[in-house]
C-alpha cells in the first residue's frame, strides 16, 4: 500500500487539456481547455450531459482514445510526472495497477467464460507478481469488502450467475485488487436499481477512506454527486464551465448552465402545477458546430449579443483564491437568487371515471428446473401476485420498485403481449385478461399504448419518422386516406413539439430525447385512453427529462388520457404522478396517494426505497437505510412476507409472524393501504426519511 503515500501534491493534473478526433472530413474537437485537479484522498465529481466530454476525459487518462483521438494541447500529470512523456511499458504499469477504471456496464469488463476467483487473482498475479495462494486470500478479502453476500461461492461462480448489482461490485472488487492511487468511475451505477445504486455509493466511499484512494466521479446525476465527492466540476460542449467544492457550487452558482441544470430536475415538494421543471431551450451543440465565444450562449438567459458571442471566454475566478471558478462574464452582474420566472401554473385536469381496474391479477410462468435442457421438474416463476387497483381518467398512477419486482410483466399482460394465469383486467368494464394482442380489435389496440424506456430499439432505422407514424395511423383505422394521416402525422409533430420538417428524417438523424419525442407521439396517434410510460425518461439526460416529462402531462391535461408511469426514479415519481403503488417480488406492498406513500407511516420497503434516492439539495436531510442483501428470485421467494430477508422492522412483530404468514392488506386510511405486519403503535412511531434541515428551515 505504500505507492499511496509516497507523493503528497495532486494525483491527477489535468491542464488546458484538448482533445479532439480526426475523420477524413475534419478535426472534430471533443474537449477544449479543460483543467481539473485532484488531491491526495479526494473525490472530484465530473458532470454534465452526455456528449459533453466527460467521458473522453477520462479515456485521455487511460491513453485509451482509439486510432482517431489524439490529445492535441494541455498536458495530464499523474502523480508530477507527465503521462504524455512515458514509455508504452511505464503506461502498462501504470493502468489498473495504479489507476483503475469502473465502467458503467459491468458485463463488459468480465469474462463470461472465467469464473470470478480467476478473473479476481489475475490482476496481483500479473501486476505484481504475488503467489496463486496469495492472489486468493487478496480475492477472498476484496469480495468481503465489497459485502457480498458467501465470498467463497462468489469466487466460484460465473459472472452471468450474478445479479447486475453483484457484478459490479465484483468490478469495484477488482479495480481495489492493486490498491491503486486513482479509481475513475464512469456512471458506474446507471444500470442499477437505486437501493443497489445506494448500497454500491456507500461501499465506493468506505472504501475509498479505507484504502485512500482518490477518486474522478463521471456522473450525470446531481444527487449522486452531492452525496459522493469533495468537489465538482460542471462541464458543457467539451469545456469546463464551473469548478468548485460541493457545498459551494450547489448553493452559490455562478454559471448559467449549472443554474439550469438544477432548474430541470425535481426536487422535495416541487409539483408538477404549481412548479412545473424547467427545461433548457434549444439543442446541445454538435461539436464540429459550436457557436463563437460562449458555448451555451444560444441557450442562455442572460445571452449578449457582441459581448458573449466575440471571443473564447477563459475561466474566471469568483473570489479571488482559486477555488471557485466559473466560464461567465456577466457572473457579477447576474442576479443569481432572483426567483425562477413562475413557468405559467397550469390547472389540474378533473380526475374522472375509472377506466381500468384489475382484481385479483396473478401471472405465473413455468419453467423447467434445468432450462437449458429441459428436464427435471417445472419451477413457477410467481412474477404477479393478486394485483388489485384502479385508474381513472386523467389520473397518473406510477408504479415503483426494484427490477424483477413484476412490474413490466404487469405491463405486458395490460398490453395484451402476456394472458393473465388469474384474476381480471377490466377495460371501460370489459374483460380483457386473456385476450392476447393478436385477437384484441382495434379500438383496445390504441386504446392501450406503451411508451418504452429505451427510444433507440423502438423506431424503425430504414423508415422516415414522418412514415413510422403514418403507419401507426393506419393500423389503428384513422384518416379515409394518405392526405388525411400526413395532416395528423405533422399535428402529432406539433403535439409533442417537434419541428414538421422532422417528418422527413431518419431515427439517426435525433437525439436520444427527440426519439422518446415521436416514440410518444406513436402511442397518442390513436387517441390512447391508457397510456403505460415504462421508465421513459431513464435512458435521457436531466435538461431533457424534464422537457419529456412535461410533454408528457400536457398532452395528459389535453387528452385526458390515464397515465400508468413505471419507475424506479422516486424523486421524478414525487413530481408528476396522483397516486403510488409501490411493487415488491410481485405484491403490492403499498397504495395511496403520493402524499399518504411519500409521508410516514411507511411499508417497510418504501421507507428503504425513499432513503435511496439522491437527492440534489444541500438543505435536505435524509435518514440513513441501507438494505441488506438482494432481491430473492421469484423462482423461489421466502416463506411468509416477501419483504421479510431485507426487513429492518421485523424484529418488532412478535411470534416469528413475518416468516410464516403472507401479511393481509390493510387500509390505513381512507385510499392507502399496505401490507404488513407491524402493529398500529409501531407504524406510528416512523420518522419521515426526507426533511429539510433545521438551520435551513429556521431560516
């Protein structure tokens, strides 16, 4: 461990770098005059949307930029020495022995064909040069640092026998095998549900403290960043835009896009009526079309024609000690605390008559005990168990919970892909459970429409956007000819607010955001009554989220259309939806409205899931619940409360009752109900896990 203590300045120096990528056409800068430094046990968190060059950045440390990049100004030391001075062989040395990178998709950095104890040992053996035996007890002891659950099984294991929150653990576990100086992290826990998100956060910063280690942060999510690093660095366009130490940036911006990003994103209480988010205008420069002078002009409140657009805007710094610096010129003139121009508050649609209503709705699936080779005896996936709600007309209802907790299988079966094994869906009163897609008539059809979390998988490639909704309308018998759909097709356009011209582009010629756009003007082509959003919003950038989501309510307001919104991002959740059900292995551990489920008292689960959620706000106080351990399969759930193996309450019920009973649903109040154990006097004695801070609020 010695190699983290031999130098005291900065680890990593990074300044005035360039990078750019060369095609046949033309050099395409990706990062222009980037600084940033880390210090000896820091953590620096590097955000910003995707495109802005976080990433590259960290490619450039590695010296990983492919036959195209080339690091064209600016220098990188690591630890005083210039990287771009040292041998091939002073590199290798160097990469995962001193520097380690987590990727954001764990599958990609192991070798499914290697079990993990090999993949684990290999590193001290090749870096180091230590013995098999010894290479083992490092493995042994990293696994249990990384608190995986039985270590020695793990090291025996395949990767595709682990669950996704398993698998990147065994990559922090082996990215802290050589004990490096630097582990940079690329959005390492995008792919995770937020309890493992929660769980993976918090072993990243003990470990950090226990090892020394200093850390560069790729993220972009704010709450995430908050609660990880020392100090943050907001990028834009490939520049740097503002520097400085969590606590200051957070409640003393002074750049626009970073007083924009927070704009867009949900905080604590905010409503989607009375404070709708708001979305950055325009579009992301694409780098080979950058405009003169500032990079985020165009999209810029205070923009000044002749002053911002003149000439590149160097780094400023606010007060004069360095260590806060923000790429403004107007920053000491712009009101910084002058309150958000109210986006016009909007009415609330009337909730009216129920539209959909399931009883009692179960969905098993059989497998065989040895899948790939049949045989054996039929297990039963229980993937719903006796599901029971209503929606109305205008009404949101999110569903949340971890992934395999049942709810796109309940999707599925709603959009007719899956029959139902029991119970009833109801659809304006008509049985709909186990009439499969093929066989339902078109009116349920467009009745019923998804909106999917990935837009890049759902739009066909060789069709023109303009044709793929057209064809939509066509299916779904609206307009007598050609004439009549493209005139739909283009207020379609307009209805989710995208330029006409767009109808004759191709999906690669769009954004991520502008695809989720067309994906959501298909699901409406047809006058949709239910519309089912599974996580629509997860795959796009905050400044976008934002657009979409409220896209998404207006066309509700307008529409009055029954919105089902699937999601394990709560603080979204909190923002736009009436009504919450919160799923766990296939139950409904609790209903209500989202003020009655975002109050205590919670179900246990819920109470966790809140706890998870990063929130990006200096003033908020959040109680402190990791879980243990992970989901049980639903191949095999435990006996009694599905909850129970992850339960921090079940102490408090007495007689062994969570291990052997189901927990009956109990109405706690007038619309909300959970299922659970615990006794009323106990329920009564939960804390809210949110609250804001008690010298803020005195304030």
């Amino acid at each position: 461990m010695s190699k983290i203590h031999d130098y005291s300045g900065p680890i990593l120096e990074i300044d005035k770098l360039s990078i750019s990528f060369f095609t046949r056409l033309r050099e395409i800068p990706a990062v222009m005059d980037f600084s940033v430094k880390v210090a000896p046990g820091e953590a620096v968190g590097l955000v910003g949307e995707s495109g802005c060059g976080k990433s590259t950045v960290a490619l450039g440390v590695m010296r990983d930029l492919g036959k195209n990049g080339r690091i064209v100004g600016g220098s990188i030391k690591f630890k005083g020495r210039d990287m771009e001075r040292m041998s091939a062989d002073e590199l290798r040395d160097i990469r995962g022995n001193e520097i380690a990178m987590i990727y954001q998709e764990p599958m990609a950095s192991l070798n499914p064909a290697m079990r993990i104890g090999k993949q684990l040992m290999e590193v001290p053996m090749i870096h180091e040069g230590v013995s098999e035996h010894e290479a083992y007890q490092r493995a042994l002891e990293v696994v249990t640092d990384v608190k995986l659950p039985d270590p020695e099984r793990m090291l025996r294991s395949f990767p595709h026998q682990l669950s996704g929150g398993q698998q990147q653990r065994i990559v922090i576990a082996m990215a802290l095998m050589s004990k490096p100086s630097l582990l940079i992290l690329d959005e390492p826990t995008t792919a995770l549900d937020v309890t493992v998100e929660a769980a993976v956060v918090e072993l990243v910063k003990d470990l950090g403290k226990k090892y020394g280690t200093s850390m560069l942060f790729i993220s972009h999510n704010l709450g995430l960043v908050l609660e990880t690093c020392d100090r943050i660095c907001v990028m834009y366009s490939g520049e740097a835009v503002e520097r400085g130490d969590i606590e200051t940036v957070f409640n003393n911006m002074q750049h626009p896009y970073t007083q924009a990003l927070f704009r867009s994103i949900p905080l604590p209480g905010a409503d989607k009526n009375s404070r709708p988010l708001v979305a950055i205008p325009g579009n992301f420069p694409l780098p080979h079309e950058r405009p003169p002078g500032c990079n985020f002009g165009p999209r810029c409140d205070y923009f000044e024609a002749g002053r911002c657009d003149a000439d590149f805007v160097p780094m400023a710094d606010v007060n004069g000690d360095g260590e806060h610096e923000t790429r403004c010129l107007k920053f000491r003139e712009i009101d910084w605390n002058a309150p958000i121009a109210k986006a016009e508050q909007k009415g609330k649609a009337e909730v009216g008559k129920v539209v959909l209503k399931m009883d009692n709705l179960k969905k098993y699936y059989e497998v065989a005990a040895n899948a790939l080779f049949g045989g054996g005896e039929k297990r039963v996936v229980k993937a719903n168990e006796t599901l029971s709600f209503e929606a109305r007309e205008s009404e949101t209802l999110a569903i949340v919970g971890e992934s395999g907790c049942g709810k796109s299988t309940f999707a599925k079966v709603l959009m007719g892909l899956e029959t139902a094994t029991d119970g009833e869906i109801l659809l304006d009163g008509q049985n709909i459970e186990h009439t499969p897609i093929e066989n339902r008539d078109t009116k349920t059809v467009a009745d019923v429409q998804m909106v999917f979390q990935n837009p890049f998988d759902t739009l066909n490639p060789s069709m023109t956007v303009g044709s793929q909704i057209m064809r939509a309308l066509d299916i779904f018998g609206i307009g007598a000819n050609d004439a009549e759909r493209r005139q739909r097709m283009l207020e379609l356009l307009d209805l989710v607010k995208l330029p006409r011209a767009f109808a004759d582009r191709m999906p690669r010629q769009l954004s991520g955001g502008q695809k989720q756009r067309v994906g959501i003007a298909r699901a409406f082509a047809g006058g949709a009554r239910i519309v089912v959003a599974d996580e629509p919003v997860s795959a796009l950038d905050v400044s976008v989220q934002a657009a979409v989501t409220d896209l998404l309510m207006e066309i509700q307001r307008n529409e009055k259309t029954t919105l089902l919104f699937i999601s394990h991002d709560l603080s979204i959740v909190r923002y736009l939806s009436d009504r919450v059900m919160v799923m766990y292995l296939g139950h409904v551990v609790e209903l209500g409205s989202t003020d009655d489920v975002f109050a205590p008292p919670y179900h246990p689960y819920t109470e966790a899931l809140l706890s998870a959620v990063p929130i990006a706000d200096t003033n908020v106080e959040k109680k402190h619940i990791v879980l243990e351990g992970d989901i049980p399969s639903a191949m095999n759930p435990p006996p009694g409360c599905p909850f129970q193996t992850r339960c921090r309450w079940k102490d408090r019920v007495p007689g062994g009752l969570c291990e052997k009973e189901v927990p009956p649903v109990r109405q706690l109040t007038e619309g909300h109900q959970i299922k659970c154990h615990l006794a009323d006097a106990e329920l009564a004695t939960m804390e809210p896990v949110i609250k804001l801070a008690e010298n803020k609020a005195a304030e």
